[in-house]
C-alpha cells in the first residue's frame, strides 16, 4: 500500500508528494516528510507563475498598473530592480525608475 502517513492537520488519508513536500488535498496543509507535526511549511511571497520571490530579485510587471490619484501608469514590462518583501496587502516595495517608491502586489509581476 502507500507508504504516505495522513496529514498531521486533519489526519486525512489522501495526501499526495509534490516534490519535496507532502500535500493535503482536504486541508491543503503542506509539510515536509519526516518533520515534526505542527512544523508547516511557509508558503512565502510568490510571483504570478508560482515562483518564489526574495529580497533583492528583479520582477517584471505583467500587467499595466494605474497609480491612484494621478495619470501616472505602471506598463507591461517595466523591470523593477532590487524588491523588498514586505507583510501586508501589497507584498512588495520598490522604487521604479520614473515614478518613485511604490508598493506593488506581488500577483501582477513575474520574476527574472
């Protein structure tokens, strides 16, 4: 039979590998085989593709942004050097070449 141990969340059967990690279809609590329960894995800050990003990458906007309350837009394909990660709504601080400091979301960019 499977030699996968239920989820420490829900205890559920189900859990599937992805990669390294085993993931709960029922909880989605994804863990790492062999850790202790309770030890989760931080699903951290990710671009639009799934890719993680850190402190210091180079993103590239997907999408035109409009800056509120002026006529000022962010367009596709502006490259923005050397991001910060943040906790909050918008997940990203930056300054873009033009604008200045701006704080962007972290599902309309892409890394590289």
């Amino acid at each position: 039979m499977s030699t996968i141990p239920p989820c420490p969340s829900c205890e559920s059967p189900y859990a599937y590998e992805s990669g390294t990690l085993l993931i709960c279809p029922e909880c989605a609590n994804e863990w790492v085989p062999g850790s202790p329960a309770g030890a989760e894995v931080s699903p951290g800050v990710r671009d639009a593709n799934g890719n993680p990003l850190a402190d210091g990458d180079t993103v590239t906007v997907i999408k035109d942004l409009k800056i509120k309350g002026t006529s000022l837009v962010v367009k596709v394909g502006t490259k923005v050097k050397n991001i910060r990660l943040v906790d909050g709504d918008h997940d990203i601080d930056c300054r873009i070449d033009g604008i200045g400091a701006m704080k962007l979301k972290s599902e309309f960019v892409r890394k590289g």
